[in-house]
C-alpha cells in the first residue's frame, strides 16, 4: 500500500460514502451499489479503486462477494498525520 493510492481512493465522494457504509460492518457488492443512483459497473471500479489502496478487503461466500473495511490501512494512516501534530519550537 502506498499513500499515492490511499489518497486517490480518498479523494472521491462516492468512494469515501462507501467506507463510510462498510464502517458498521461487511456488505454485499450489491448491498452497496442499491445506496448509489450509478450503475453497477461504476461501483464496481469504485470498490475496485478501494481494494488497490488496501482500503477494504472482499470475502467470497458462495455467489455473494463482501467487502470490509481494513482498518489497519486507516491506522497507518492516522499514525503518519500525528507526526504532524505536536508543539512548535521555541527556536523562531
């Protein structure tokens, strides 16, 4: 996973609406998709976006494929912008 691809997935609406929805647990591609006036083929590239940046992970069971959030992503994530929080130096 790099942040180039955390970023991209982030930076759209639709996707960011998705893991919002997967926040409260595992859904069905199709689960997601009756959420979105797009069709199937567009939520699929969304989902498909998310999966590249390791943002969720999909789960086959029998003809159902489901998708969760991978948290550990979002704690690196939130690891690498509390660098940036602290107390400025005195030095200026």
């Amino acid at each position: 996973m790099g942040f180039a691809e955390t970023f991209k997935a982030l930076s759209d609406p639709a996707r960011r609406e998705i893991l919002l929805m997967l926040k409260n647990g595992k859904m069905s591609a199709g689960d997601i998709a009756s959420n979105f006036e797009m069709t199937g083929a567009t939520v699929s590239y969304h989902l498909s976006v998310l999966k590249k940046a390791d943002l969720v992970y999909e789960t086959k069971q029998k003809n159902f494929v489901f998708y969760e959030l991978n948290t550990s992503v979002f704690e690196e994530i939130m690891l690498w912008f509390a660098q940036f929080k602290g107390e400025k130096s005195d030095e200026n």
